[in-house]
C-alpha cells in the first residue's frame, strides 16, 4: 500500500526539542518530494517547507526558515521534521505530504498528521 | 509571497445543491492550482490537481476550472459525505501558499 506513516502525538515543554518523522512505503521514496504543513488549531493549511529526499535539498517559507529543520533518511525512506527549541506557539498537527519534483506539483498522498502540543 | 483569497469563507447548503467556491491569485499562477477537501480530524484530501484535472478515485460531482488568477471549484450535486472544508492551494511560486478555507456547512 502506497502511504506516509507518521510518528505519534508528542507533548512537550517550551525549550525542548523534538524530531517528527515521516515514512513512505510502497513507492520509490526518492522519486518524490515531502513537503511539511502545518494546522494550528481550528486554522487552516500553512506550507512550511519541502525537501527532495534523493539528495536532501531543502526549500523553506519564510515564515518558518530558521525555526524549524527538514531532513531525510533516503536509505530508511524517512522525512524528518525537527525543532531545537520549541515555543507554545509551535502547538498544532503537522501533516507530511509527498509530490512530483516537476509540473503541477500537487499533494497526493498525505499523512494522517502528527499531533505536538507544547505547553508548561 | 502569492495571496490566496477564497470566497465565501463558509457556505450552508442542502443536498443535491450545486456549490461553487472561488478563489482568487494575487498574481497569475497560470495553472498551478490545486483543491483539496478536509473532513473534522482527517488529513487533507486531493480532488483536483492543475486547475481542472480530477485526481483518481474522486466523483465526477467535482470539478475545476480556471488559469491565471481566477478558479472555481464546482460541487455539482451535493451529498452528504461532501460536507468538510475545502482549500486552495498554488504551487507556482515558493512559498506556496493555501486559500483560507471553505467551509460547506449543512443548511
């Protein structure tokens, strides 16, 4: 089955860190890019960034560049997404999601989202 | 960074309606224009890919159109299970960036 398995709900304090990951099975790994999004509570789809796992160039949106690290393991079909402070602010579902390098690129094979909630 | 405005931010209607949802570039993204739906709890949904295409496996009810700055997302005949949320989203230019959000509440 083609899918993206994400690692489970994890609550933190502010000022620690975190790694969240994201699996892809069923398809050539390499062959697509994920790209991270972010849903705070009760909002809507925030684009924080993209990495090519064949080689693990990154791209990040303005907004979250410098507050957050997009990785990958190619060679265990992971993506990693990774805080090394986290503030309150940062509580929301982080979804992965997986699209073509060229063209339209569209989002067609999601996560079911991670769950971090940081809070005192 | 390209803004993208849907209209309305949230709808009520009945079974067996016709919906339409708009949503609106602040600069021309040619195609790049993609719709997803979103149930309560659930991860996003692809329903149509480059403006107009219908991603695999979604009812014909769904449909797309529109290049440059301007896309409808069409709901022929409403059902129950399309009740959710819908976005926009344009993958032109980095960042890409998500409408709102649309909101198809039952009337």
């Amino acid at each position: 089955e083609v899918q993206l398995v994400q690692s489970g709900a994890e609550v933190k304090k502010p000022g620690e860190s975190l790694r969240i990951s994201c699996k892809g099975s069923g398809y050539s790994f390499t062959s697509y890019w994920i790209s991270w999004v972010r849903q705070m509570p009760g909002k809507g789809l925030e684009w924080m960034g993209r990495i090519d796992p064949s080689d693990s160039y990154t791209n990040y949106s303005p907004s979250f560049e410098g507050h957050v690290t997009i990785s990958a393991d190619k060679s265990i079909s992971t993506a990693y997404l990774q805080w090394s402070s986290l503030k309150a602010s940062d509580t929301a579902m982080y979804y992965c999601a997986r699209h073509t390098v060229s063209g339209p690129r569209y989002f067609d094979l999601w996560g079911r989202g991670t769950l971090v909630t940081v809070s005192s | 960074d390209i803004q993208m405005t849907q209209s309305p931010s949230s709808l009520s209607a009945s079974v067996g309606d016709r919906v339409t949802i708009t949503c609106r570039a602040s600069q021309s993204i040619s195609n790049y224009l993609h719709w997803y739906q979103q149930k309560p709890g659930t991860a996003p949904k692809l329903l149509i890919y480059a403006a107009s295409s219908l991603q695999s496996g979604v009812p014909s009810r769904f449909s797309g159109t529109g290049s440059g700055t301007d896309f409808t997302l069409t709901i022929s005949s409403l059902q129950p299970e399309d009740f959710a949320t819908y976005y926009c989203q344009q993958t032109y230019s980095a960042p890409w960036t998500f409408g709102q959000g649309t909101k198809v509440e039952i009337k």
